[in-house]
C-alpha cells in the first residue's frame, strides 16, 4: 500500500515536472506573444513599415503556372517541400485566433523541383515564431521530434496558399492534444518500466529481503 | 567452532540465517537433525556467489561463495523472533544448543527443517504486467522445527522453537 502511493506520488512528480518545464511554452501558446492586438508597429521592426500579406511581392507571376487547382488540393507541390508545414484554407482561421501578426516578411524561396515560391512569413514572436524561422531557413534539429524537445509539442507552420500563388506562413501553434498524448504515453512506458522491475524483484526473492531463504 | 545461527518467527519471510555471526542469503534449504544418540546432520543447501547450488555439512565442511549481507532484522526485531544457535565441531559431543543466547540441557533430539519453495507462477511475461496483483504462491516450502526434552522424572516433552 505504502509503494503503491509512492509510486503515485512518483509519477505525479514526473508529470508536474514536465508540465513546469513546458509551462513558458505553454503560457506562450495561450496568448503570451499570440493574440490581442498589435500594438505599436512590434518591437523588432521599430518604425519599419510591413507590407500587408495580399500586397506581398508579385514578381513571381506570370508564366503557366495555375494556382487555382493547388489550393485545397492534397498532395500541393508548392509550399510543402521546405518546411512541411500544415495547410489552412485562409488566413483568417489563424488571425481569427492570434490576432494580427506584428510583422510580415516577404520571402522566395526555391522548391525541390528547381521553381522559385513567394512565401509571406508573418511573425508573431515568442517560440512558435522562432520554429517557424527555423523551419523556414530549413534548420530544423532532429531533436525537435524527441519528445523532450519543446518543439515537439508544436505543429508545423500553417500555410495558406493565396489566390496569387503566394504562400503565407504562420507560426506553429502550442499543441495541447500532443503534450497530453505524449505524458500519457511516457507515463504508461514509465510504469511499465516500474511494474517490470517490481515483478523482477518478487521473483528473485519470493520471501522479502529479510529472509535468508529466496 | 563453526556456528549457525537461526532467527526466525516461524515463517519464511521473517528466518534469517547466521553462520560464524554473518547473515547469509541464497538457503534453499537447511536441515539439522540432531540425536542424543549420536545422529548429527547438519545440511545447507544455498546458491552461492558463483551461481551454482551448494550441498555442505554445515559443521564440517567449508561454506565456499556463500553469499552474505548485513544483519536484516533491527533489534526492535529481534524482540519478536526466537534464535536458536549450534555450535559444534561436527559431532554430538561437542555440540551445545542455545535459544535466545541461553544455553539449553536435557536435550533429546533437534529437528529442524526449513526449505525454500518454487514460485509456482509462470515466466512472467509481458501480459502479465496488466493482471491484478496475485498472492506469490510458494509451492513446497516447509518450516519444521522441534526440540525435544528429558524432564527431570524422565518424561519426555516436545517444543516447538519458532
């Protein structure tokens, strides 16, 4: 009776533990740097003037290439090579949310099948942001798909393929459902690891560790 | 003069076992049986350090790679277990029998017996990680343990020492 509830209290340390260590992030994803309204321009642009994500640069139109049958599509080709990045069918899902961003930056890159992309990247601050340039520049770590790794508990940049072809990114986003799975699982694996050497034990010693006989 | 040494309530889980003041670990089973006329025997069986099971006399032979640890039972313990000592250089004449540090006379014989049983549960595996907890179940353990006086109008009375 007395390990069982060391055990809880072991694993209920575990968890809080986790939950402090992600609590930045958390706070962060819950509307720290996301959400309410922009004020003053953002702090790291100082006075410089954004451009809007319709008016971003158009010098990439033209030619053949038909943006209408990419948007909604499953499998795009454009915008999902890069930095995989989730689709949404507006913008307006995320600044809905998240207010607006406090900085817009245009960018081209060129994809896997040697064509340059218009992408918008609109900065929001903080840690998703920080992922999303990441992603971006294509310096993601493989740690950010281990479990203990904040990044981990965030979803991939959301893109919104615009009727002109640009690509507008938006910062990843906290995911609650992943932290909640993810300590689910650890804790399961952490009792099993505790039951197993528990069963190891009594069958080492069927009489205690007070007895000579085992 | 090799001494063995029992502490014990009469259950496994609380016997310990000394031999020359160290508790031992590893007994599978051990067996004195001791006569006034003459019988003397005196066996351990205990996996030793080495893995292996060891049969021994226990006063005449060497108890080689017997495993030792520190004294499990506090003195708080103690108080509720009985100890039954014998030392003895291998015979009955040179033997003497103490229980609680006292030593005893008017012995006729002393038998005891206790062995280890076998975990009657299967290999665990990994399903049974999620099955309720079961009571282990010591299949062919055995606890026996009698002394046997000569009182002074030459009845005999039998004890139990644990």
């Amino acid at each position: 009776m007395k390990s069982n509830s060391h055990n809880v209290l072991a694993l209920s340390a575990l968890f809080i533990a986790l939950f402090i260590m992600l609590l930045p992030d958390i706070a962060e994803a819950r509307g720290g740097s996301f959400g309410g309204s922009r004020g003053g321009g953002g702090f790291r642009g100082g006075g410089r003037s954004f451009s809007s994500p319709r008016s971003s640069p158009t010098k990439s139109f033209g030619g053949t290439r038909s943006t209408g049958g990419r948007i909604g599509s499953s499998s795009p080709s454009v915008g999902k090579s890069s930095f995989g990045g989730s689709r949404m069918s507006n913008n307006s899902q995320y600044t809905s949310r998240y207010g607006a961003p406090r900085q817009s930056t245009p960018m081209t890159r060129t994809g896997a099948n040697g064509m340059q992309q218009n992408y918008v990247v609109h900065n929001y601050g903080g840690y998703g942001s920080g992922l999303m340039t990441g992603y971006m520049l294509g310096h993601s770590s493989w740690m950010w798909g281990m479990p203990f790794h904040p990044a981990y508990y965030y979803s991939r940049p959301y893109e919104v393929v615009g009727a002109n072809g640009v690509v507008e990114v938006y910062p990843p986003t906290f995911s609650f459902g992943q932290f909640f799975f993810t300590m689910l699982i650890m804790g399961l694996v952490i009792w099993l690891i505790i039951r197993i050497f528990k069963s190891r034990k009594s069958s080492n010693n069927g009489y205690g560790s007070q007895s000579s006989f085992n | 003069m090799p001494t063995l040494s029992i502490e014990s309530n009469g259950r496994l889980e609380k016997t310990a076992i000394y031999y020359n003041g160290q508790q031992v670990t590893g007994v599978k089973e051990l067996m004195i049986n001791l006569d006034e006329d003459g019988t003397f025997d005196a066996l351990i069986q205990y996996q030793g350090t080495d893995g292996q099971i060891h049969n021994k006399q226990i006063f005449a032979d060497y108890l080689s790679n017997i495993k030792t640890v520190e004294p499990s039972f506090t003195e708080e313990d103690a108080n509720e277990l009985q100890l039954l000592t014998v030392e003895s250089e291998g015979d009955i004449d040179s033997c003497g029998v103490f229980i609680n540090e006292e030593m005893v006379d008017g012995i006729i014989s002393l038998y005891v017996h206790i062995q280890a049983g076998q975990n009657s549960e299967s290999k665990s595996s990994l399903l049974s990680l999620f099955k309720p907890k079961k009571v282990v179940n010591m299949v062919g353990s055995s606890f026996k343990s009698e002394i046997t006086f000569r009182n002074e109008d030459n009845s005999t009375e039998t004890e139990e020492i644990f």
